[in-house]
C-alpha cells in the first residue's frame, strides 16, 4: 500500500494509466464548518471545493488574492476530519491559520504549527516543506510521524513546487484526500 502512488507513476510511463479504485481514507473525524458572517465564498470557490470533493484529490489553480485558502477551508468543511496544511514558510502557516480562525469555527487550540520553531501536532496542523523534508542520520522522521497520522486531508499550498526533490517526499503520502493549491500550476 505504501508504494501505491510510484505503481500508478511506473504504469503512466509505460502507457498504462491506471485507475485507482482504492478509495481514500476518511481520516479522524474533527468538526469544521465555515463561519460566513459579514462574507460569504464566491460562486468559483464553491464550484472549486465541491469539484476537489466529488474527484476525492485534485489541484486547485486560481489567481493570487482569489482565496485559495477560503478554497481549502471549504474543502476542509466538506472533509469535517483532521487537516494537515503543508506550506512553504512560517509567514505562510501564520496567514493560514489567521484565515482558518476569522473563517471557520475553529478555535486556538485545534490549529497547530509544526515548522522550524513549533512543533505542535493538532487536530489541523499547518507543517512547512522545509521541516517536513528534514533529515537526520538518513531518517525523515518528521516525514515517518505525519505519514503514520490520521489525516483526513491534505492541503499542499504553492503545489506547483512538489515536483522539486526536497518537497517530493511530501507526496507519497497515499490514501488520503489531498487538495493541491496554486496560481502558477506550471
């Protein structure tokens, strides 16, 4: 099960597409809803989150400043499980979760912050690629907790770099719901 993603890769590059009926794992359950007072999400945000959801995976590609992050809220409102946000820096993590608490019922206490500086496992968890790749003595052991995790979904923010060698690792987290976020895909 572990290797799932690099079969259906090897088989792309023989001409062999596969379909993956494994289905996806449904993750610990954790209340979020969207608080929408004094705003609401646009008709494109709506119509982005309820396509991620019925795909099950996919990646979002919207221009800078239409709320990608108000497009992962409301994924993360359709999953109503717990979250792992992957983000290219602090600054990034601390937006998110500013976001998530001006938009969401969420509270202090159910966001955490694993980066360089935090290392805080909660029921969302926003984790940089940096800390995630970290390797000590040939062991990614930041990478080995979030895999063994329960993770309902997961939000790859700036997706467009995940090809890149130190965020790859990232990826290979299979049979969970995973969002992809971007304004530059290419």
């Amino acid at each position: 099960p572990s290797q799932r993603g690099h079969l259906k890769q090897a088989l792309l590059r023989l001409g062999w597409p596969a379909e993956d009926f494994a289905g996806y794992v449904d993750g610990q359950a954790h209340q979020i809803d969207l608080k929408e007072e004094g705003w609401k999400l646009r008709e494109y945000q709506k119509l982005a989150a309820e396509g991620f959801w019925h795909g099950g995976s996919g990646v979002v590609v919207l221009p800078c400043g239409a709320g990608k992050t108000l497009v992962g809220a409301a994924a993360m409102a359709h999953a109503q499980a717990t979250t792992l946000i992957l983000v290219t820096n602090t600054v990034a993590a601390r937006q998110w979760r500013d976001e998530l608490l001006r938009r969401t019922t969420l509270n202090e206490d159910e966001i955490g912050e694993y980066s360089g500086t935090k290392k805080e496992i909660r029921p969302v968890t926003i984790a940089t690629y940096q800390v995630m790749t970290t390797r000590k003595k040939g062991v990614y052991a930041h990478l080995d907790l979030f895999d063994s995790h329960d993770w309902g979904l997961i939000i790859y923010d700036e997706v467009h770099l995940l090809p890149a060698p130190i965020f790859r690792f990232t990826a290979d987290i299979q049979s969970r719901r995973r969002l992809g976020l971007t304004a530059t895909l290419v």
